[in-house]
C-alpha cells in the first residue's frame, strides 16, 4: 500500500498540446518551404509548402476545438458544484 502512495504520476501534457506541437510542425516546414537558402531543401518545397497549411490549418482548429470542450467541461463542473451546494443547504 505505500508502494503506491510512493508511485509519481505520468506528467500531464495539457489540453493544448497537440495544438502547439502542430503550430511548431507548421512553423518549421513553413521556413523550410519559402524562406530556407539550403539548395537541397529546395527539392522538398512544395511539399514544406503543403504541410505548412496542413499543419498550421490543423493547429487552429485543434485550439478552437479543444477551447470549446474545455469550456463546456467547465461549465457542468461548475453546475455540479452548485448543485453540491444547494444540496448541503438543504
């Protein structure tokens, strides 16, 4: 038993963080497609150039969607928590 009091949880990542990690993959190959001098890149611009809108498109609908799940999560806490305590008034 205190073995598993003694256990430390996996970190949280959050909520966000599929949507940064989108935006960074987005941002990179954005460099990558229109503004890197490397010569040898110069073979995979189109498609840096793709998966730029990709993945920055994707990013920003990650956000909005996590942003309005979260705020409806919180909303029903929120109504639970009222509903404790009326209950407890009672």
């Amino acid at each position: 038993m205190s073995e598993e009091k003694n256990k430390k949880k996996p970190p949280v990542l959050g909520p966000y963080f599929l949507s940064v990690l989108l935006f960074a993959l987005g941002l990179w190959c954005m460099y990558d497609g229109w503004f890197t001098t490397d010569p040898e890149m110069y073979r995979h611009m189109d498609f840096n150039r793709l998966m730029a809108v990709v993945f920055i498109g994707w990013s920003v609908y990650d956000f909005l969607s996590m942003r309005r799940k979260k705020k409806l999560y919180d909303e029903k806490m929120a109504q639970k928590q009222s509903l404790i305590k009326d209950d407890s008034k009672s």
